[in-house]
C-alpha cells in the first residue's frame, strides 16, 4: 500500500491510498470515508442497496468484535472475509473494537484485550488476534490497543494503556513478520496515551523504533460510541498537535468513531486522513435524517426551512448526573431532523430537498415517519441509505475545499447551520 499526498492547504491534507496487493486497481482519496461494518455487512443494508448508493472503490472496516465468533468458519472457507461476505471487489480493514458501539470501561487484563460480543465477554491476545487476522485476510489491520484512557482517567491507568500497547504492539510485529499469510498485509500502529501528551510522545517513540506501521491510528480520546461525539475539541486540540508534529508525514493518520461533522472538519485540518461512518449509522440507528450542508455547492446549502431548535450537547460531567439517559437523550441531534417526531407525520417534502440519494427520490418524510412509528424494517433502512449516500458527499466536498483552500469556509458554513439551531 502506498500513501502519497498531493495537495496541503494549512496542515489538511488532500492525498491518496493505492497499490492494495489483492485490488491494484483501486486509488482511494483522503480525507477517506472507511464504510463502518458490522457482522462484515454495512448495517441495514443488502450488496444490492450499497450499490445503488455507490459504485466506487471502498475500504470496509471490519471491527473483530463484530466477527471474532465466526473467525473458525472465515478460517475454514479460506478465502478472507471479503469473500466470505459477499464483498470482494471492496478492501477492508479490520479494527479491534467497533468505534460506533460504547466499549465498557474498566475490564483490564494483562496479556489480553476484552471484545463484548453478542455471546458476551471474549479474550483475546496477541496470539490469538493475528491468528484471527489470518482467518480474516484483510487487506490492512491496526495492532491490538488499550484504547480505555476517557478524560478522567487515572495517569497510573493511562501509563498501563501506553504499556500494554507497546506490548503488544511489539508482539504483534514479530508475529506477523513470521505469518506468511499477513507478512505483506499492511499493519497499523496505534498511538495512545489518552491525554497526557508525555505518554502520548513516549507511545510514538517506542513505536517508531518497532518499525513496519504503514501507518498510525490515533487512539484513546474516547470509549467509542456516543463518547466519540462528546470530544471537548478545547481538550483534544493541543494534544492532537503534538502528537501529529511528532509522526511522519509520509504515512496516513486514522481517527475512529462517530464524531460531529464541525469536529470532524477540524481534526482534518490538523492533518488527519481517515475516517469511518459510524455518525451516519448512529444517526440512522435512532431515527434521524442528516441533513447538515456537506459542501460548499450552492445546491448543498443550508435548508431554508425552519427547524426544530435542539439542546446543546450535555457535557461529560452533566451526563454522569443521570445514567439512565438513553442514546436519544446523549446524542448530539443537531445536525439531524428526527423522523419519529409527530412534526413529520403530513410533511410530504423529501428528506433533503434536491438531495439525489434513493430514499429522498422516492419517499417523503410523512412516509419515512410513519415507517419508525410503527417499527418496520423498512424505515432504518432508507434512512441509512440517506445517511451514507449524505456523508459520502460530505467527503467529496471536504476534499474539494482542501483542494481549493475553503476548508475553513465550510467549516464556518456549518458553524452558522448548528447556531440557527440551537436553543
């Protein structure tokens, strides 16, 4: 795999992803927008209807905690889990955890990572995660990480994080030179340290004397899931910046989880290269149409409707003052309009107007409604055709303004959408 960057306006980055082993045909351009899997399906939707939104080279992300329990029968059918899935003309990337899933804090080992799997708690180290990577085939992986450093968290907890990882960082780089089935697969190093930039920069200097990353995953700014769209970027800025001052620039950075588009934009102008879609499938998980402007186009622009105003997002510490909130109540819903809502039972309009996707074309808003009020199946899964089909774009403008120097203006474009809707 080559990375080569083409383009930098300030510190983004306009680049590309090429010369994957299994599809050398395939040139993927950053920022990229990895498509978040789960069960090594894209959720709610079938082959079919992810063509239908895009026929474009992908890189799938395989999250192993979605998969581990069926790493026996990947193994036994001997062709990757592409394949096994019914997906070979797209790459994949397998990843420990699912970023768009919270991992439950605390449950610490010394040789072993914990996976919460459907058939509950699962170990797993460093032996056993290559041989998993071996079933799997992917075309790149990131090394096994203690990614568990939320803000709070202890220096004596960080300091273990950073230990771990290098651990089996280190582990996982022996095994795999001695893999004759992962020796050339490209291998992720994972960067944490929570946010102690002294652990952060002692994690990079070990891991560059290990050798072999084809690139970095910046861990450990949050427990995944809903936590992802919580980053303080007052808390996250400064130390991002030093450790993106201290990794090479030939190499791509990766950043996981569902964070917000404006945090989105601003970690890319601090140079980060890949992202996943785990914010459009949260959004469609809980009823919500993404609506936010995803470009500078003048047909992209905001919607000259009047929304729904919507609470600002509860802080950390406001959320510990009640547990019992639900993924509704934590979600930061401003860049959505939430289709359950009685608002949307005779509104005939499209989800977006002029918006080409699928469900927009052929339904409205009143149907979608009535498809989340009263469960059917149907519901989750145009909005997640809507959503994907949303922030795939999202990308394409991301890259357009990086190319022509407007990142920051469609920045301060969706600045100005999130105020006109906040309480």
């Amino acid at each position: 795999m080559k990375f080569n960057v083409t383009s930098v306006a300030k510190s983004a980055r306009f680049g590309c992803l090429s010369d994957f082993s299994r599809i050398p045909e395939a040139v993927l351009e950053t920022p990229l927008l990895l498509l978040h899997t789960r069960g090594a399906a894209v959720p709610h939707l079938s082959y079919d209807l992810l063509q239908m939104i895009t026929t474009d080279h992908h890189l799938l992300q395989m999250p192993l905690v979605t998969l581990v329990e069926h790493a026996k029968n990947v193994k036994a059918f001997g062709k990757g889990i592409a394949e096994f899935a019914g997906l070979k003309e797209y790459l994949t990337y397998a990843t420990v955890q699912d970023p768009g899933t919270a991992t439950p804090e605390g449950y610490h080992e010394k040789n072993s990572i914990s996976l919460w799997t459907r058939g509950g708690r699962k170990l797993v180290d460093p032996h056993t995660y290559i041989s998993c990577m071996e079933a799997l085939k992917p075309d790149l992986f990131q090394t096994m990480v203690d990614g568990d450093t939320p803000p709070a968290s202890s220096a004596k907890r960080v300091k273990r994080s950073v230990d771990d990882t290098l651990k089996w960082s280190s582990m996982c780089t022996e095994l795999k030179k001695n893999s004759e089935i992962l020796k050339d697969t490209p291998m992720l190093a994972c960067i944490t340290g929570g946010y102690n930039i002294k652990e952060r920069l002692r994690c990079i200097a070990a891991i560059k004397e290990l050798g072999l990353a084809a690139g970095y995953v910046i861990e450990g700014f949050h427990t995944n899931g809903e936590s992802a769209s919580k980053l303080n970027w007052e808390e996250v800025q400064p130390v991002l910046r030093e450790i993106l001052t201290s990794l090479p620039e030939n190499l791509p950075r990766v950043f996981h989880g569902p964070v917000t588009p404006i945090n989105l934009i601003k970690l890319v102008s601090q140079g980060i290269d890949i992202f996943d879609a785990t914010f459009a499938w949260l959004a469609a998980e809980r009823g919500g149409s993404l609506i936010f402007p995803n470009s500078l186009l003048k047909d992209a622009s905001p919607l000259t409707e009047t929304l729904p105003s919507v609470r600002p997002l509860l802080s950390n510490a406001e959320d510990k003052s009640d547990d019992k909130q639900n993924t509704d109540e934590v979600a930061d819903r401003v860049y959505e309009i939430d289709l359950k809502d009685k608002l949307y039972f005779s509104d005939t309009r499209p989800l977006v107007e002029g918006c080409s996707c699928y469900s927009c074309r052929k339904y409205s808003r009143s149907y979608v409604h009535h498809l989340m009020a009263t469960s059917e199946l149907q519901g989750p899964i145009l909005l997640m055709m809507h959503n994907l089909h949303h922030y795939i774009n999202f990308f394409r403008g991301i890259r357009l303004a990086i190319k022509e120097d407007q990142l920051e203006a469609l920045q301060e474009k969706l600045e100005l959408f999130v105020s006109t809707r906040r309480i």
